[in-house]
C-alpha cells in the first residue's frame, strides 16, 4: 500500500543507489516524511476512519489488526521523524553558508557542523544510532567533495600556472584533512555533549565507514598535487646555468630535459577530462607519466653527479645543491647524488685548512711587522675586527648550510667533527678580537 512505501521509504536510498547527496537532501527528506506522515495521521484520525476502524473491531473483521498495526506504525514513524526534523533544523544555515562562501574560508564552518552533529547524537531520541549519523557524515563529506572541486575547476586544474594551482590543491587538502581531524577529535569528546547522569553513547563504528569517498578524493588530489609540485620543480631546469669545465654542456642537457618535460607534460593539459574524477583514465596517464619521469630523474641524477664532480670550491658545491633544491629529495635523482654528499666534507676540511693558514700568516705578519695590516681607509681597531669577522664568515656560511643536508656523512661523525673544529677557530678568533681590543 501507499502507507507502508511511505514508511519502508529511508533516506540512505540515494547513497545506496550509487548517488552523492549531500546533508540538505537528508534534511528534506525528514522535512518531507514528517508533512507526508502527518498528512497520513491526520486522515487515519478523521472521523469517517475512526468510524470504520470502531466497525471493524466490533464485528471482529480479520482487517482490524491490521488497522490497528499501521496506525501504530504511522505513530511512531511521525513521532520519529518529528523528532528527526527538529534536530536536524539547525543544520540547514551552516551548509547553506557552506555552499556560499569561498571554500578556503570554511574551516570555522566546518567545526561548527560538527558541534551541531554532536548535539543531535547526544539529544535526539531517534538520530542516535550508527546508520542514521553515519548517513549524515557520508554525506557531509560529498558536500566538502562538490565544494572543493567547485574551488579547485578541475578541468583547467592542469592547464594552469602549477604555483596557483598546487597553492589551491595544498588548501584544499588542508581544509579536508582538518574535517578528518576535527570529527575525530569530536568522537575523543563525545562525552561532553551528555548531561551530568545520562548514559553516553559513543561512536563506535569505524571512520573508514564515514571518509570511504572522501579518502578516496583526498589519494586524488594527492597525486594531482605531486603532479604539480614536480611541474614546479622541472620549471626550474630551464634556468639552471652550470659553471666550470663542462658547465655549458650540462646546461645545454638540462635545458633539453626541460622541453622533453614540456612535451610530457602537455599530455595532461590537452585532456579534456576531470583529473579530480576518479572513474576516468587519468590515473593511467599518470603511471605512464611517472615511467618517463624516472628515466628523466635518473639523467638528472648524473648530470648533477657530473657537476657536483666539476665544483671548483665548497661555495659552487652548495649553490649547485641550492639551485637543485627540491629536485634532490626526488628518490631516483637521491638514489644517484647520494654517494656524492660525503664529498662535501673534505671540502669544508681544506677550506677550514686555509682559513687557519690565513690566520696564522696573519698573526706571523703582525709580530714581524710590529703592526697589524688592515683594510685601506679603516682605523686600526675597526679593520682588524672586519678581518675576523671576515674569516669567521667564510667559515660559518658554508658550516650552517650543512643543517639542511640530510645525509648521514654529514649529520651523524662528520657534523660533529666539524662543530668541533668550528668552536677551536672561533675561540682563536675570539682571542685576537680581544687582543686587538685591548
């Protein structure tokens, strides 16, 4: 009958059916079940039924229990959704603003649906139960899906500028991994949401069950944003210019690189289709991507090897690390400089050899001259503290760039090695500061 489709009728159908509704269709749909119920009350309490119903008891007919049943039936589903309606009411302005404001402005929002969805777990008499609020948080993650990919315009996301469009993909994952965060944090302190004496009841189904489609868009948006960041990176290549012996003919290589990147590349700018779409062909593009990119990687690789061989001083080393910069965290592009790092280490040992010799030659001049030489047009005191200050800095630079090289030679012996031979210099140093002062 129309009565029992009405109450056999669950709002978790369009999820079921392979749909992504969002939370205003779960409230509709409460909206709606509680006029048509209520409709359905009304006219099971008209007279004319009531009438019918009192007949039917009195003459014992077969079809009164069955009356009796959907009138119950009706009751309990109208108190229900009563119930539900009322509850979820409150929701419906934070979604609206959800939909309407930009979508890197949505964290407070995000939180305070939250704080509602809490409320209703630890106050309605009816929407406290897995499936019902599992139902609202699936589809309160295809509400953050639609907006984000309203924000991020995924069929131009990779026809772009790569600096905007990964900014964009990096927001939006940080808006999208706050929402994981902060339900999470809401489960941790469900408790507070119950009054002094009332039974709480807690989460106890698992998230996966609640992030299933967003888990799913957030490995998309990950792997859009490593596509971008390395589209960032290789823009480098195109102005990297190598120094010493064969400097032009590894910046003529790079630059080579760099086209072929190019022309790689473009097969994702000419695409027509939603790379945020996870149904389509763009992770078969990306895997085919990926395999040219190793073999890219791994020419990178040697050719930095090549000019890391070719670095006349410590200075160019760590401007060629400099200029690399990201690129060298890339595994096949590490995997190939990785033996090339220790190198950096005698280096450091000449240059700190030489700057004592300085030093020293410095100290013997002054003893066999009777006077100190300093810079033209300096006043003694003050050109003697600029030499040290000078020698310092030759030392100190190259040493405070080894903190951000992670490599084993460098942060484990060597970089304590090093500090140590930096405190003796700068102790000397100090020393003849104080000399001259004096």
């Amino acid at each position: 009958s129309q009565i029992q489709g009405v109450l056999k009728r669950e709002s978790s159908e369009p999820l079921l059916q392979g749909k992504d509704p969002n939370p205003k269709v779960e409230i509709e749909f409460w909206k709606n079940r509680c006029e048509d119920l209520q409709c359905i009350y009304s006219q099971l309490k008209a007279r004319e039924v009531r009438n019918m119903a009192e007949l039917l008891e009195r003459v014992q007919s077969s079809y009164s229990p069955a009356f009796k049943a959907i009138f119950r039936d009706v009751e309990a589903a109208l108190s229900e959704a009563q119930d539900i309606n009322l509850h979820l009411k409150p929701l419906l302005r934070p979604l609206e603003e959800i939909e309407n404001i930009d979508f890197s402005e949505v964290k407070p929002l995000l939180s305070h649906v939250l704080h509602l969805v809490c409320l209703i777990w630890a106050t309605s008499k009816y929407y406290n139960t897995p499936a019902r609020i599992i139902v609202l948080l699936q589809e309160t993650c295809n509400l953050l899906i639609q907006q984000a990919r309203n924000y991020l315009s995924p069929e131009d996301l990779l026809k772009g500028e790569p600096e905007e469009s990964l900014g964009k993909v990096q927001e939006v994952l940080g808006i999208l991994n706050f929402y994981k965060k902060t339900l999470e944090e809401r489960r941790e302190t469900l408790y507070t949401y119950f009054k002094p004496g009332q039974e709480v009841k807690e989460w106890d189904f698992p998230s996966f069950m609640c992030f299933a489609r967003l888990d799913t868009f957030l490995k998309r948006l990950r792997m859009v944003d490593e596509l971008l960041a390395l589209a960032l990176d290789i823009e480098k290549l195109e102005k990297i210019e190598f120094s010493g012996i064969r400097g032009s003919a590894l910046s003529q290589q790079v630059l080579c690189m760099y086209e072929e990147f190019q022309e790689v590349y473009k097969v994702f700018s000419d695409r027509t289709y939603d790379c945020l779409d996870t149904t389509n062909e763009f992770e078969d593009d990306v895997s085919d991507f990926k395999q040219k990119i190793d073999d890219m990687d791994r020419r990178l690789g040697t050719i930095f090897g090549l000019a890391f061989d070719d670095a006349a001083s410590l200075e160019h080393a760590f401007k060629l690390v400099d200029i690399f910069g990201s690129l060298m965290e890339r595994p096949v592009v590490a995997a190939n400089v990785f033996d090339k790092y220790h190198l950096l280490i005698p280096m450091f040992d000449k240059d700190l050899d030489d700057v004592k010799l300085i030093y020293s030659r410095h100290v013997q001049e002054e003893m066999d001259l009777g006077y100190t030489q300093v810079h033209r047009n300096m006043p003694l005191v003050a050109g003697c503290l600029h030499w040290a200050q000078e020698l310092r800095h030759r030392i100190q630079v190259p040493f405070s760039q080894f903190r951000h090289i992670m490599h084993p030679c460098v942060s484990l012996f060597h970089a304590s090695h090093l500090k140590k031979c930096l405190d003796i210099f700068n102790v000397s140093l100090e020393l003849n500061q104080s000399i001259v002062l004096f």
